[in-house]
C-alpha cells in the first residue's frame, strides 16, 4: 500500500512461524495503541529502570508535528515502534551535556524510546526502524543536523542499536532525577567521522569510562575482551 514505508517479514519467537509485517507513520488516532506496546515492553523487562518510558503527554508532543513516530504491523496490529522528539529547549537539553553552543541546540532531534513487543524481538527490528524513521526525518519542514539520545549504562542491546547507527558516546550524565546514562549522537553532517587512539574500558567501570570523555575520547562500540564486552573509545580526527 502507498503509505507504507516498508514491508517484509518476521519471525514470531513464541509460534516459531514467519509472518508478514508492514511499517507506517503514526499519528494521533494511533495513541492507544502506542501505549499498549510501551506498556508490554515496560512490563516483560526485568529491570525496569533500563527503559525510560514516555508519558502521555510526551507522546501527544511528539504526535502534535513535534518529532514522528513509526510503527510496525503484523496483521493490523502494532507490534514495534520508534520515535523522534524535537525537544524544548530547556536546562536539561542533550546539546548543553555534549557541549554544542546556544545557537545550535534549535539544530538537535531526540531519537526517544524504541519499543519491541517480546514475541518479536530477534527480528533485528529495531535496527528496521531506526533506517525507516531516519528517512523520514529527512522528510519533514526543518532539517536537523544532530541526532542524540541516552543509554542507560550495561543496556548493551540499546547501546549496539545506536553504535550500528554510527552514533557515539559523547558524554556520560546524571539525567533523569539523578539516573547514569550515556549520551549519544550522530552529526548527519559528518557521518563517518574517523577516529584514532583506540583504547578500551571495562563496561561496568564507569569511572574510567568519564575520565576517557573527559580527555577527547568518545564510544564507539563494543569490543569482547577476555570473552566480556568492553567499551571501546577513540578520538575523533579532527
């Protein structure tokens, strides 16, 4: 069908068949539905605070032509999603934690929560959506010229998502109400940046972790080092 954006298939984990799915912008009329898969998500992971879950509110900002959402189907029914949020310019804006200057923080789309419905999760679903809403940011009035977003640290499904997207840590923050999370971000301006002095760190030392960010280092992705990830930091070539 013309609206929608891509169509392939998955594999339904639990009846172990594949079935077709479809992918589509969301708008207002689609808030419930929304809900329904943030909710499933919040409550099938074992540790909750690895999720920050959007609120009502913020899902009708971002409906209300503040950012988009795409949405994933299998026989009508929503089974995935993934937004982008342009976010109010505040103290607590990801372009101030990444150093960026005032005038460019208006420049700055959040890529927000993404959500897989358990059955379907293995499908390398995320990653789908994340290539489909990117193009259609493109798509919308303003362009934008950075794309950032927060990990919660150890959240190594969320973190891989971002670093094959080519995002990379560039700062480690309390957000949040006091909650560790990595900040990440993209420049579509530069996307293929190249780095050098790679070095690694060990993925639940934190602290090494800030002092690699606070010398130039940023995180760009994942390294098995005595069969543990590990962080793997470089600098940016300038």
């Amino acid at each position: 069908m013309k609206d929608h954006l891509y169509e392939g298939t998955l594999t339904n984990v639990r009846l172990h068949k594949q079935v077709p799915m479809y992918m589509k912008r969301l708008y207002l009329e689609d808030l419930a539905e929304i809900e329904r898969v943030q909710q499933t998500v919040i409550d099938s992971l074992p540790e909750k605070n690895t999720l920050q879950p959007l609120s009502t509110e913020e899902f009708l900002f971002i409906l209300n032509q503040n950012g988009l959402i795409v949405g994933a189907y299998v026989e009508s029914e929503l089974v995935a999603f993934r937004a982008l949020l342009v976010p109010e310019i505040d103290a607590e804006h990801l372009g101030r934690d990444i150093g960026l200057p005032e005038d460019e923080l208006g420049n700055v789309i959040y890529q927000e929560i993404s959500a897989v419905v358990p059955e379907y999760r293995g499908n390398r679903l995320q990653q789908k959506l994340a290539e489909v809403v990117m193009k259609e940011l493109k798509k919308l009035e303003k362009q934008y010229r950075y794309v950032a977003c927060t990990v919660a640290p150890m959240n190594i499904p969320s973190l891989k998502d971002k670093f094959t997207q080519q995002m990379y840590i560039a700062a480690l923050k309390q957000k949040y109400e006091g909650l560790e999370r990595y900040i990440l971000v993209k420049d579509l301006e530069q996307p293929n940046a190249a780095y050098e002095n790679q070095i690694t760190a060990p993925i639940d030392d934190l602290k090494k972790q800030a002092e690699l960010l606070n010398e130039g280092y940023v995180g760009i992705g994942f390294q098995m080092v005595k069969g543990f990830h590990a962080l793997q930091f470089a600098k940016p070539l300038s």
